[in-house]
C-alpha cells in the first residue's frame, strides 16, 4: 500500500495507543505514593475525550475541518494491520475490548446508531470500490481522491478489522449490496453494466465459439442475479473473486522458458505464488468467521450469500462454462476454502462430525434450493425415485450440517472440474511432446508446447498445493465416513456428486499427487469404496461408470504397487494402521465378505461404460482378481462366486465379449502400425509425403497405437484371469454350463487361429512392449486355459461344434507349444491329449449332424440356423427361438432381438407343443438312420 498522509483518526488513534503505553507504564512502577492513580486516571480520561472526539467527527465530519473524510481515514487505519499489527488501531495494551477502534465503536453507537451504521456502510462502501479496482491479487488499486487504495490483501485486511467489532460486522452484512436480489424479484433479470452480451448463435465451429465466449468474458454486462453479479457487485463477492488466475500474464511470465525450468524451479516459483494466496484466503477466512459469530442476523445473511452463490454458479461445473451466468474459478475456489475452513472443526473431530444430518439435503428450506430434486438447479441422487421425505428436519446443529453439504456443493463446482482441467492439460502436453517428437521437431523451441507448459505450471498453483488438497483429501474422507453411517434408505437420498467427487479427487490425486496423500487417513474412502461396489448397494447405485469409477478408485490408490508394477502410493493410504500395516484389501472384514464376488459383477457391468472405457477397467478390475485370490483371507468369498449362477455368467459373458469383440482387430491393426513405423523411419519416403497425408496418417496411426495397446493389455489380463480362477473346480463348472461352455470354447479356438493360424506369432513391431504386444505369452495364456479343461467331455464336445475348430489348427498349436517350451509336464500333456479328443468328438457329432440336415425351417433357430434343443416363444414377437439364443442374447441387450421391446429371459414361454414335434420327427430319422445301417 502506498504511503499515507497522517489524518486526523490516526493522529487520535496514536494518542490514543501513547496514552494506554503510559497508563501501563504507571500501573507497572507502583511508587506506593498514590501518585500513580492519579496520573491513570488522568490518562483515562484522554483517552476517552480522545475517543469522543474521534465518533463526533465520524458522525458529523463537516464540523471537523480535519476530519472531513474522517470515514475514509479510520478504512486506512484498519488496513494497516497487515503491516504493521501492533501499531493497528484494533490493538491495545490494556487489554480486551479497550483498543482505540473498539472504543470509537461503542462510542458511536451509544450516541447515535443510525449514525454508527451510516458510518460503517461508508467504510465497507470506500474499501470495496477501491477492491473492485484489483483484478487480480497481482494487481493494487490506485489511490482514490482521499488516498484510499492498496492490494486486496490491505484492503480485505481493513474489512477484517472493522469487523472485529460485532456491531460493526452486523452493520456491514446490512448494507444493501451484501446479498443478491431475491431470485422471483423483477430486479434479478435486470442487466447492468451495459447491454446484453452476444449470445453464440447455432451451429458455430470452435473458432467462433472461441470468439464469442471472448467477447462474453470482456463484457461488463451482467444480470443483476447471477455469477458474475455476485463478483462485482457484492460485498463477498467482490473479496473472494481475488485469486491468481493461471491466465494472468504475470502468472504466466514468472513460468518463462518452461521446458529448461527443473522441477524444483517449478515447486519454488509455484511455493510463491501459494504463500501469497494462502495469506490472502487467510483474511478472507476470519473476515467470514467474524460475521458467522457476531450474531444470528449476520449469520443468517452470510448463509444467504452462501445459498445465492451456490445457486447462481449452479452450471459452473458444466464442460463450456457461460462468462455471463457463473463467477470467476478464482471466486469458486475461495468460496471452497473458506467453507472447508468452516468445516475444520467437524472434519477433525468425528464426534462433531456425528452431527452432520442427512436430511438436509431433503429439507429445502435448509438448503434454499441449493439440492432441489427438479428443475434447472436439480441435482441426481445416489438411488432413484428420491422424492422430499414428509419427515420434519430437525438436527441437533443445524450450521454444521449445512457448512458439510454447502462445502460438498462449493468443491464440486471448483477444486472438482479444476482437476479435470488440469489433467487434461497435461495429457494434451504429452500428447503434443509425443507429435513433436515422431515430426522430429523440437520441444525447446515449439511456441505451442511453451505456452501450454506455462498453464499447467500456473494451474498447479492451486490444483497443487499441499495446505488445499490436503484439505480438501480429509474432508472428502470424512464425508465417506459420513456416508458410511446412513441406511440404503438414507444412502438413496444424498447427492451423487458427493461419491463421484470422492473418486475424481482420489483419480486426480493417483495421477498427479501421490506425495499429497501421505500421512491422510483414507481409510473411510476405502470402506465406502467397497460397500458401494457389494452386492447390497448394487441396487442402488445404477450409474455403471459412477460404480466402474470406484472400482478404479480401489486400484489406483489401494492396490499395492508390487501387484501392479506402481510404487508410487505411501504405504500409510495402503495400509491399516490399526491391523499391523497389513493393506486394506486384506484385512477388512467387509472387504473380505464381498469384495471378490462385487469385482465379478462388476466387470460385467462396465461393458456399457464405453468401447475404450471398459478396457481400462476391466484391466485394472482384472489386476485386483488377481491381488485378491492370492489373499487366503478371499479363498471362502470366491467359493462363494459358484453359488451366484446369474451373476457369475454376467461376468463370463464380459470375458468373452472382451475377446470376442476386440482381439481380431488388433491383430489386424498390428501390421498398419508396422507399416507407418518403416514410413517414418525412411526420411526420404515420410519427405515426399504431402503435409495434409501425413496429419492424416499420423491420426490413424494414433488411434492404432491407442487401441492396441489398451486392448493387448486387457486380453493378457483376462487370459490370465482364466487360468487362475479355473484353478478352483467349483468356478471351472461354471464356465462348463451349456449357457457358457460353447462360448467359451468359441472364444479359445478363435484366438487360437489369430495367434497360430493367421501367423500372429510372426508380426514384428518396434517396441512391442509399448503395445503390449507379446504374442507367446498370449499363447502359452490361452493354451493354460485349454488344458485346465482337457478332460471336460462338455468342453470337448463344445471345441468340437466351434465353427473355428479345425484338427490343424489344435494340432499345429500343440507343436509350438511344445517347440516353445510355452507348456510344461502335465499342463502339456493335457492340451496333447485334448487335441486326439476333439477330433474323435467332432467325427462322432459329423454322424448326428446328417440327422438335421433335411430338418423342417421351423425346427432351426432363426438367429443361428441352428436345429433347436429347448423352444421358447417370445412374447413380445410372438417369435420362436432356442432358450440358449436367447438367453444369451439377454446377457448384452434386454429387448427382443426381433422388435426391440424390453425382455427378460423370466418372461420367455416352453414351446412345449413344437418340441415335442420335433422329438418324434427327430426319434423318426434315429430309427430310420440305424433301420438303415442294420440292413
């Protein structure tokens, strides 16, 4: 702040203090003459004549020559506090309450308190003109006429002091630009500052997009109810929009020349630019605690604000963010921090944590609109069929339930997409390094790459710093405690948003973070995790991605690293303090009970989460299996796995689907990627192609590289998964049901003819390991499983029906198994002796197919042409098909095949009539056929 004149109030401010040092001074040497009580008293009374003369000129400045901007002088006494703390106007030597700025506050307000709210407007009035002259904490507003000017942090300073009087506090929360107009008053869709911004039209491409959302952001037109209202036009608001906005140029430039910058460079600059932040959140955090405390008008007007804010930014989350309608991620982003400092004394102490009520989030009287169930604010719940209980809500603390669910709110419209944002930066930099690199150009030097470094640096900031996201880790762990404790009745009712945010913060932290999440206590994230994902809740939690992101969740953060190649995560997130540092996934008992069967269904609940998605899951589902069946503490819950016929065939059905659908076409991608590497390789031949072909090719190749490796990776786990799980009889007899068993076989022997039919074993990549590529390890994968089934007549006979059986092909594959040394001891010997029973099984199903061979059409099934062992008619088509058709049908899709409409395999009617029908024509060509062969 800039020097200031000395003015009247702090003239009388100084005499003020000097007087209460002497009086002090006195009371300390004691002469024992009585002299001493008589000169403090003396000093009492200047300083109460010093604090009269000090009101009078506040409540009438134009009969004090020098104190005719008396107000303006007192906002400049607050605001060096900063500065200077002991010689600030709100400190005393004698004690509390007896400071110059308390004494001029009660003063006044006992001689007029009209006049002592005039004043106190006035100050709030002078100080956030001059902050709304700041736009950012880089930046001071300069002096105004009366010399009143400075940084925000010397300016929300002056606001925190004048509130350290309660009265005072009252009286800011009462001027008329504290909160926002009532949502259904004619002034909340009025426009200020200007006219309406444009609006971007239909159809415009990114460019124009781009365009318009610039000119949104330069506009000062708001409506007087909404985000950007709330920033510039109220009191809170105008404090909290400080921030350093990672678009700032001077954020930007203190990050020049990113590239040669060392990662300590980095943390040293970023540690800056925290500590500045960090002091000014500060202020900003006592500045709310004094109003929350002055008393319950105050009170009620800070939630007021808190709701208005919440609901005015109730779109900030969206992927294109309206400059005309939310606020500034800087004003989110304190928003949150102030709440999660609101929310410090329950988040650390679970018995106040106790007291956070679930149904306020089905009170909308409590909440304000801020969770409504409908209309353009309505947030999804958990469970489905929420409706507002008729129940009265009636908490023990009403602030503390609120401070929870509005800071849940605050996170997920800041921190939250803040996150996401950043990570896609630093994907969009790996993949820009990546293209750069295969160009054979020069990250030094590409202005591009330069530039977008900067933002990730500048993002991290925030995104970054250990005092936020440590903050924010405890609280949403507290909140998954929270969680834990509700009934599924109770458990329907809450936001989704909370659980996502707990496993995007959590994904953030995996990702970008990990030195953050040690010495935090996850272990109610871990607990959460799993009941979520266990049979009870699956009911409940419907959202596939939502529950495929928990499974994640238990992978990313909990699965140690030594059993999935990650060493990055501390062992205090991974272990159980309490059961001898022995990892969560062994040794909680819930984990124990479900864990391995809710995996199961799991992965057979992803396949509608996205063609690349579903891969990445199942991967990371597949490596816990693994973790957890080499636990002996989850041997009972997977014998369990048998008795759960229905789940257990959802899950083999997302195995096979897996493999079905995606292995063909990587074998196949495999030679395009081969052919670009040689084309880049050969400067020559990649020069003479056009720039245009090249981006092209490039693009292609890409997305070649990325399905490759992603579904390479997936087939190995789900390999191995098989082998390891057919292990136990009991699962093994499952995949030998006849809903099962033909389509396991299919899915083998078609691997099978990628891998040693189509010569898969011969494609060469440069750096296979990159794709994953592993072709005998694959192999040996595939032949484990087929031996594990050898001498399963069932399996036989299904290898034997599989249309991609062929007696060379299990031949040629025993032989390299053999050559390779892939199979061993009685594992080889099984899949050689599978081969002669195949063979002997397919000659003996030739003789039976002769039988069907002039069957009637309504004796075949009409989806696989096939002669039928078990009718069922459709109700919804009036159609005819095999039982096992469609019941396999149903595993991926629950409508008809033939009209769409919904079905389930309970609705399906024995076509009794029709297959007895068939039994006597079939019994008719048996004795015919051995009428035949006997004559």
């Amino acid at each position: 702040m800039p020097p200031q004149k000395p003015g009247l109030i702090a003239y009388l401010a100084g005499c003020h203090k000097r007087a209460g040092e002497e009086w002090k001074d006195l009371k300390q040497k004691k002469k024992g003459d009585g002299s001493e009580e008589e000169l403090c008293e003396i000093l009492e009374e200047i300083r109460k004549q010093v604090v009269s003369y000090a009101a009078s000129s506040l409540q009438l400045p134009e009969l004090f020559p020098l104190g005719s901007d008396s107000s303006v002088q007192l906002a400049k006494c607050l605001s060096t506090t900063t500065t200077d703390p002991v010689s600030s106007v709100t400190f005393d030597v004698m004690g509390k309450n007896t400071s110059f700025y308390f004494c001029v506050c009660e003063e006044l307000h006992s001689q007029d308190p009209d006049a002592f709210e005039t004043v106190v407007a006035d100050i709030v009035t002078r100080i956030t003109d001059a902050l709304s002259k700041c736009k950012s904490l880089f930046d001071e507003s300069p002096p105004d006429a009366a010399g009143l000017g400075g940084n925000g942090l010397f300016l929300t300073s002056a606001l925190r002091e004048l509130c350290t009087h309660k009265k005072a506090a009252s009286c800011l929360t009462k001027v008329p630009s504290f909160v926002l107009p009532p949502a259904d008053s004619p002034q909340a869709s009025e426009w200020v500052g200007g006219p309406p911004p444009p609006q971007i039209p239909r159809g415009a491409n990114p460019n124009q997009v781009r365009y318009f959302r610039q000119l949104q952001e330069m506009s000062n037109s708001r409506m007087r109810r909404s985000g950007k209202a709330l920033e510039k036009d109220t009191v809170l608001g105008n404090i909290l929009r400080l921030g350093l906005p990672w678009k700032h140029e001077s954020m930007l430039s203190s990050f020049s020349n990113p590239v040669r910058k060392s990662p300590k460079d980095v943390d040293q600059i970023c540690e800056g630019h925290r500590r500045q932040l960090e002091m000014y959140q500060n202020k900003c955090n006592e500045l709310i605690r004094q109003l929350v405390v002055a008393g319950e008008d105050p009170r009620n007007k800070v939630i007021q604000w808190l709701t208005d804010a919440l609901l005015v930014n109730s779109k900030a989350d969206a992927i294109e963010r309206d400059p005309t309608k939310v606020s500034s991620e800087e004003l989110l982003y304190n928003l949150s921090v102030v709440l999660l400092k609101l929310c410090d004394p329950f988040v650390s102490n679970p018995n106040k944590a106790a007291l956070v009520d679930p149904g306020f989030v089905s009170s909308p009287k409590s909440h304000g609109g801020v969770y409504d169930l409908t209309g353009d604010n309505a947030l999804t719940r958990l469970g489905e069929n929420v409706s507002h209980s008729g129940d009265v809500y009636n908490p023990k603390n009403s602030f503390i339930p609120l401070c929870f669910f509005f800071c849940s709110r605050a996170l997920a419209l800041s921190i939250v997409p803040g996150m996401l944002h950043y990570d896609e930066i630093s994907r969009s930099l790996s993949h820009m390094a990546w293209r750069i690199r295969q160009a054979n150009g020069d990250i030094f030097s590409d202005r591009r790459f330069d530039y977008s470094l900067k933002v990730k640096f500048a993002m991290g900031v925030v995104a970054k710093s250990p005092t936020y996201i440590g903050d924010v880790f405890r609280f949403y762990n507290t909140a998954a405690g929270f969680l834990l404790r509700l009934d599924n009745d109770q458990l329907k009712t809450m936001p989704e948003h909370l659980v996502s945010d707990v496993c995007a913060v959590l994904d953030f932290a995996a990702d970008h973070t990990t030195k953050l999440l040690s010495g935090i206590d996850f272990g109610n994230a871990f607990r959460l995790t799993v009941k979520l994902l266990s049979k009870d809740c699956a009911k409940l939690v419907r959202n596939y991605n939502l529950r495929a992101s928990l499974g994640d969740i238990l992978h990313d953060i909990f699965l140690p690293g030594d059993a999935d190649h990650r060493n990055d995560i501390p062992d205090s997130v991974i272990c159980d303090p309490l059961c001898g540092g022995r990892t969560y996934l062994v040794s909680d008992k819930m984990c124990q009970d479900t864990l391995a069967p809710s995996l199961l269904l799991l992965y057979g609940e992803v396949e509608t989460t996205g063609f690349y998605e579903k891969s990445k899951h199942r991967v990371k589902i597949a490596a816990l299996l693994k973790y957890l069946w080499d636990s002996p503490e989850h041997k009972p819950a997977f014998r369990k796995v048998a008795e759960d016929q229905e789940g257990f065939i959802v899950f083999a059905n997302g195995i096979i689907n897996d493999m079905n659908d995606k292995f063909a076409g990587v074998m196949e991608k495999l030679p395009a990627i081969r052919t670009v590497q040689l084309q880049m390789a050969n400067p020559q031949e990649w020069a003479a192609i056009s720039e245009e072909e090249r981006e092209t090719i490039m693009e292609r190749h890409e997305e070649n590289e990325r399905l490759v490796g992603d579904t390479l990776n997936l087939c190995d786990n789900v390999l191995k998964m098989l082998g390891f799980l057919n292990t136990d009889k009991a699962i093994r007899d499952m995949f030998l049901l006849p809903d099962m068993c033909p389509r396991l076989a299919n899915m083998l022997l078609f691997v099978l003819t990628k891998l040693v039919g189509s010569r898969g074993l011969d494609l060469k990549v440069d750096n296979p390991e990159k794709y994953n590529f592993r072709p005998k390890e694959l192999l040996q994968n595939v032949c484990v499983v087929f031996a594990s089934f050898a001498d399963a007549d069932t399996f036989q006979v299904a290898c034997a029906k599989s249309g991609y059986y062929t007696s060379e092909l299990l031949s040629k594959s025993v032989k390299t198994c053999r050559k390779l040394g892939l199979l061993v001891g009685e594992s080889m010997d099984l899949f050689e002796q599978l081969e002669g029973k195949v063979e002997e099984m397919a000659r003996t199903l030739g003789d039976d197919e002769e039988l069907y061979e002039d069957a009637p059409d309504e004796f075949l099934d009409p989806v696989m042409s096939e002669f039928m062992t078990d009718p069922v008619i459709l109700p919804t088509s009036d159609t005819i098909v095999d039982r096992t058709t469609i019941k396999q049908h149903l595993l991926n899709d629950p409508t008809d095949p033939f009209n769409r409409k919904p079905l389930s395999i309970d609705d399906v009617i024995p076509a009794e009539e029709l297959k007895q029908k068939m039994k006597v024509w079939l019994d008719a060509k048996k004795l015919a056929k051995a009428q035949s062969e006997g004559a």
